[in-house]
C-alpha cells in the first residue's frame, strides 16, 4: 500500500490563480480530511468527507472546495488564491472504526 | 468547541532523560486519541493510539496513558535519543452525534534531546 498520496509538494501560485491539490489514499478509507498548517498553529480542517458523494465543512473552509466523486481521491480546489492561503497542506484518511489516521506528506503552498 | 491543549510547548532534554509531554482535552465524547510526531517539512507519523475504553498503550520506549474523567493523556519516552527530537502532537477524536469523527489537534511540543 502507498498510503496517503498527496501531489504537488510543492507550489507557488500568483494572487487570483487556481490550483487543485490532489489526494489519493490505496487503504480503501471512507473518512477523509484535508486539514491546513500554520507555523507555530496546531492543524486546521478545512473539509473532510465521511464517503464518496459526502463532504462537509470545516473549521476553515473559505476560499476552498472538495469533491469525493470515489473512496480513493479527495481533491481540494483553490479558487482565486490568496496571501492568507499560504500555508502547509495535509491530508488524512481513516476507517470509520477508530483505526489509526493516516497522513500524506504534505504540500507546501506559498501565494505570492 | 472543543480544545485540546499541550503542555509545554517546547522541552529541551539531555540525551537519557525520561520525559513526560501532557495534552488535555475538554471533549467529554472522547472517541480515541492518537499521539503524532512530526519531523521538520514531514507529514505525520502515527506514534500510539488509545481507545476510550483503554487506560493505555505501549510501543517500545514510548507508553501513553488515557484518562477520561480528567481530561488527561500523557505521553511518556523513556531514556530519550536525539532521534527523538520532533514535535509532538496530540489528536482527540470526537464520539457523539454530527462530530462523530471530527478530530481536534493540540498545538504540539516541541521535543529537543541534545547529546
């Protein structure tokens, strides 16, 4: 299994551009979550989905959108991208069953 | 809203020390919770998990306890190692009702063991 994929690790996006961080987890996990890292800030959710088909807010979700359209891929859409969206993304999946959370490596985005 | 807090926020250790890392949670529909450790531009690693129903887990030099009524874990290294230097985090994850699977994450300690 890879686990939780993330892609890209790395980005750099202009003021007013958009971008799709993508997600893909091989465990066949139905929770998903895409959470956002600020230096010296504990984690933040921004969207999670609890299956294909079924996705809710977070704590943070402006200026963001998602999709679960299969088990496997929860993307994350940045819309018109802002300074304040500079920041490291993760994302996690796991079974609803109280197993263990996974993450992926992270994306680093920086909105110049 | 629920709130997990972890104390302190930064410890520097000489290597062989045993140290303690201390998260409280306020969520009184505890599900679980997980301790992490996350290097430097890394993700996060799964470091233990305990069940709501569990007092504690062990894996090889680290044990975490759970108490519910509370509102305490505490993660415990033993005979640390510069290896060990990493933030630590904190995870609870909700039970009850339309937050059932909602996690809430502590701030982190920042764990330095100097040789």
């Amino acid at each position: 299994n890879a686990g939780v994929t993330q892609t890209p690790k790395f980005r750099i996006l202009k003021i007013g551009q958009s971008m799709t961080l993508q997600c893909a987890q091989d465990m066949n996990h139905n929770y998903m979550y895409w959470y956002r890292q600020d230096p010296g800030m504990g984690l933040k959710l921004i969207y999670y989905s609890v299956g294909a088909g079924i996705t809710d807010k977070g704590e943070v979700p402006n200026g963001y959108n998602v999709s679960r359209s299969t088990t496997e891929d929860f993307p994350l859409r940045l819309e018109l991208a802002a300074p304040s969206q500079t920041s490291v993304y993760f994302c996690a999946s796991r079974t609803p069953g109280g197993e263990k959370l996974f993450f992926g490596s992270g994306t680093q985005l920086s909105v110049l | 809203k629920q709130e997990v807090t972890q104390i302190p926020a930064a410890l520097s250790v000489p290597e062989g020390e045993n140290l303690v890392l201390n998260c409280s949670f306020t969520d009184s529909a505890i599900y679980n919770l997980q301790w992490f450790r996350q290097d430097p531009g890394k993700g996060l690693t799964s470091l233990l998990l305990i069940q709501s129903s569990q007092r504690e887990q062990t894996s090889g030099r680290l044990n975490a306890s759970l108490d519910k009524s509370s509102g305490r874990s505490t993660l415990y290294i033993a005979a640390s190692q510069p290896g060990d230097s990493a933030t630590y985090l904190c995870v609870e994850c909700n039970a009850g009702g339309t937050s059932y699977g909602k996690l809430t994450f502590g701030q982190g300690t920042i764990l330095t063991v100097h040789p």
